[in-house]
C-alpha cells in the first residue's frame, strides 16, 4: 500500500511540474520596438511590453525614444541593438552617436550577461594624423577628426613609425569578438560601426540551431528548457501537433515516474538485504571532466616560421593571403607554417587560432609537434 502511494504522489508531481509551464508560457509572446522589426523573445524581455517571467535576469531591453531597441551596460552606457542570432547566442549593437571607438576605449563589460564569456580579443590603436590623411590599413574616425587632425584606428601591430610617420599614437585598446564556432567576423578589417557581445547563460544554443526556441519553465526561477512556446497561425494539423505534444509530455512524466518509483523500490530491498547480512560496502565514484581546447605553446612554437623580404613571398609558399585575417603577406611580416599539411599564415593569427582550436583552419588536420624549429627571411 505505502509502494502504490508512493507512485500516486510522483506521478501526481511530475505532472504538475511538466503541465502547469505549458499555460504559464503561453502568455511569453515575443515582442519589438514600434520603429523596429527585431523580434525580442527570451532571454531577453522587452521592459513595460512583457511580463519579467519572460526573459533571463539582465538580459532586459527598453524602446528608446526613436522607438528603436536598446541595452544599458552598467559601467558602459546605452547602445542601440541592431540585430540578436538566437542561435548563435551574439547581440549586435552600434552606438547612438555613431562614434563606436569612442565608446570601445574602455569598454566594461561587469555587470552585465556578456562578461565572463568566450571572447577573441584584438588590440587596436587610435593615431592623430595630419588632416586629410587616408590609408587603406586604417579606419578613419570621423567624430574624433577636426579641422587640423584626422583621427584613424589602425591593428596594434601597424601602430609604428614605419607604417604612420607623420602619425602620433594616442591611446591602445582591445575590441572583443565572439569565440567558439561564430564566424561572422574572420577578418583584421574591422569596421568599427558595430560591436558583437555574446553570452554563456542561458545556454540554448544548440536547443535554437535544431529549430526549438529556448524559454522560462515557469514563472519563477530562473530554469528554462527547450520548446516552441510561441503559438503558430491556427490549423487543424497545428492543433494535433500540440496535442500530440501534451500527450508526449504526459507520457513522458509517467516513464520518468515508473522509473523513479523501480529504481527507488531497488534500492529499498538492497539496502535491507544488506542490512540484514551486517555487509558495509562503501562505493567511491569518481568524477572526471574534459576540457577541450588548442594546443600547447610548446607545440604551436616548434612550427617554423618565415619573414617576408623586401621583394615579396618566394615560389616556396602556397599563398600570398593569409586565410585567417584575408589580408595579404607584407614585407618584414611574420609567416608560420603547419609542416603537417604546408599551409601559411601570418604568425600572430595562426598563434591565436592553435591555442584554441587543434586543427589548421583550412584543411582541419590536426598537426603534431615537430622536434625542430626555425626562422629565415624571404628576399
């Protein structure tokens, strides 16, 4: 009698935990700015238009007075919001006075949703150039250029003499760009009209890439679970489907319940059996976690390198651009070689790439250590 009771209560509970969110989402519709047509949906909310059930803490958006979207960094201040992939978890925002460089001279990100995530960060620098200066290795900055100086963002790297004589270094900072497989921007050429910030929590990634939506499991708390919360237009076939869907989701609890109750009801009888023959057997379980990452710096510094001579690459390379950053080999630049399948890049881009991913990023073999290591130039 205590075992069947012992059923009722659980299945009684698992199907008020997996029923009762169903009416609770039902009520999370995405919403958008009047003068913008970016759905906001969890895990951000949409403050005054959506119930604060709705989205994720910190991940709130207002209208502004355009009627356009907008996010408040806490020590960074107000920026536009010009597109959110739910699937690859990156929010794209521009700055209201259309001066981003301004804005990204430090940038802090504490405090909000997007710190403490998997960032690729590249350092730039500000230069003061005579006025009228231009430069294909150079962005321009037109809000901080006046009429005797103009002002132009260059890579740390070209930040010299050598490449700006007549310019004066003015102040260094680094730009974030979202890690892991997000490839928007493969490229050094950084525009500078948007900046791309990412999050690791809510994670519903991989729940968004499959064609699901991620949102709350109830009204409290911060859980979320993967499920199309958002109704569709009515139909016949749209009604069997979300029929369908409850009946699996009752299904479901009832499984869980029955296991549940076996394995409780198992673990009950070998606990007796071993009471009962005085036996003490205690378990250790051990657990392990793998950390996936690039390889180490001992390895990615046994691949030999080149220095670009004066008159350009030799016949010996298979490319003159680099396939990371798209840009072509200059004189006096660093070149590294993958031995294991003879590709080339520029030093400080296959540097970066190998200490985060394990595999050349043209072919994907995965290279080895090799136990000699050398530099030359290329005349």
């Amino acid at each position: 009698m205590a075992f069947f009771n012992l059923f009722n209560s659980l299945f009684v509970f698992n199907i008020i935990i997996l029923i009762l969110p169903i009416y609770a989402k039902e009520s999370c519709k995405s919403s958008n700015c009047t003068n913008d047509n970016l759905q906001i949906r969890f895990p951000f909310i949409l403050k005054g238009q959506q119930d604060q059930s709705c989205g994720y803490p910190g991940f709130n958006l207002t209208c502004d007075s355009q009627g356009l979207p907008s996010i408040d960094l806490p020590f960074s201040g107000r920026f536009l919001v010009q597109n959110i992939s739910y699937n690859q978890q990156v929010i794209e925002l521009y700055d209201t006075d259309n001066c981003l460089p301004k804005r990204l001279i430090g940038l802090n990100l504490s405090g909000s949703p997007f710190i403490g995530t998997y960032y690729y960060y590249r350092e730039y620098s500000l230069l003061s150039c005579p006025f009228g200066f231009n430069s294909s290795l150079s962005y321009t900055v037109n809000c901080l250029s006046n009429s005797t100086n103009t002002v132009i963002v260059v890579k740390e790297g070209y930040a010299t003499p050598y490449f700006f004589p007549n310019c004066k270094k003015m102040v260094a900072f680094n730009v974030p760009f979202p890690g892991g497989d997000y490839n928007f921007i493969k490229s050094f050429d950084y525009n500078f009209d948007y900046l791309w910030l990412t999050w690791n929590n809510p994670y519903c990634r991989y729940c968004e890439m499959d064609g699901g939506v991620c949102g709350p499991t109830s009204t409290v708390g911060q859980d979320f679970e993967c499920i199309v919360i958002y109704p569709k237009p009515a139909s016949h076939a749209g009604n069997i489907i979300n029929m369908n869907m409850k009946v699996k989701k009752i299904l479901i609890s009832f499984g869980i319940t029955a296991i549940v109750v076996i394995v409780v009801f198992a673990c009950y009888k070998f606990y007796k059996e071993v009471n009962s023959q005085n036996i003490t057997n205690p378990v250790n379980i051990s657990l392990s976690s793998t950390t996936r990452g690039g390889l180490d710096d001992s390895t990615i510094q046994s691949y030999p390198i080149v220095i670009i001579g004066e008159s350009g690459l030799s016949p010996g390379l298979n490319n003159k651009i680099c396939p990371i950053c798209l840009s072509e080999f200059l004189a006096k630049e660093t070149v590294r070689f993958i031995p294991d399948c003879t590709h080339c890049f520029h030093s400080e881009c296959i540097d970066e790439w190998l200490h985060l991913n394990p595999s050349c990023p043209v072919c994907r073999i995965l290279p080895t250590h090799v136990h000699s290591s050398f530099g030359t130039n290329v005349q």
